[in-house]
C-alpha cells in the first residue's frame, strides 16, 4: 500500500494581488501622477518667474 503525503496546495495569487505588489494599483498610480503633476506645476512657476525677472517687470 503505497502512502501519499498530500501537501497543502498553495493558493495561487491573483492576477489583482500581483499587480498591486508591484505597484500597478490604481492608489500608486494616483500617488505618482499626482507627484508628477506637482513638479510640473512648480517647474512651470519657476520658469515664469525667472522670465519676469529677466523682463524686469518687478512682479505686476
């Protein structure tokens, strides 16, 4: 009489749970266009300010 060890059966991630390990979730994508977003929008202010200064139009 042969005698099988059945061994728990490891439950398979889902496709879901993988993809928000290596943040693909929606909240690190909202986190990181909202990051982007930022830098842009005080990359884009600088810039007009350096403008301004070099216009000499003393910030009106």
């Amino acid at each position: 009489v042969a005698v099988v060890i059945l061994k728990k059966k490891k439950k398979k991630k889902s496709r879901k749970m993988n993809r928000m390990e290596n943040g693909h979730g929606r909240l690190e994508k909202e986190r990181k266009r909202a990051d982007i977003s930022g830098k842009r929008r005080q990359h884009i202010l600088s810039e007009e300010e350096e403008g301004r200064k070099k216009s000499g139009l003393n910030w009106q």
